[in-house]
C-alpha cells in the first residue's frame, strides 16, 4: 500500500493529478507477484498508445507498436519514485 501511494503521489508531481486512474487489482501473467513476496512494490500501466502513430493494437497484436516518446515519460516516473524512496530513509 505504501508503494502504491508513493507511486500516485509521483505520478501526480510529474504528470499532473489528472494522469492517474486508480484500476482495481488485477491478476496476469507477471512473475512480479512472487518478486513481492520478498520485496515490497506497485507495478503501473503506462499507456503508450498513439493512434496518430499506428500505436493503437493491443499487446500480442501483429500490428502492436508503442508510441516511443511514452519512454521518456517511463523514465522520469521511475527516476523520480526512486528518488523519494531514497529521500523517505
């Protein structure tokens, strides 16, 4: 819970309050819930769609393509959560 609240806080620092859409969990075919059961975390979507860009087909699509400026976006999140979890020690 910690780390989900540290997320939304980030993504509301960077982008904007309105940047954030609480989903409700959700169950996939991610190994990150055993890497929680050692390690506590949040995992988030970042949407990276871009019909402008033909980025618009789910994933395992054939046509599947992601709108690369979304990358940069990616890193600050990252850049930042860690930053205020090393600030919060």
């Amino acid at each position: 819970a910690a780390c989900a609240e540290r997320a939304k806080t980030v993504i509301g620092n960077v982008l904007g309050k309105e940047a954030f859409i609480d989903i409700p969990p959700m169950t996939g075919a991610e190994d990150f819930a055993f890497y929680q059961q050692k390690v506590p975390g949040v995992f988030i979507f970042l949407g990276a769609g871009n019909e402008d860009k033909g980025a618009s087909y789910p994933q395992h699509h054939e046509k599947f393509n992601i709108d690369e400026d979304v990358l940069e976006i990616g890193t600050m999140l990252n850049v930042q959560y860690a930053l205020e979890f090393l600030n919060e020690k």
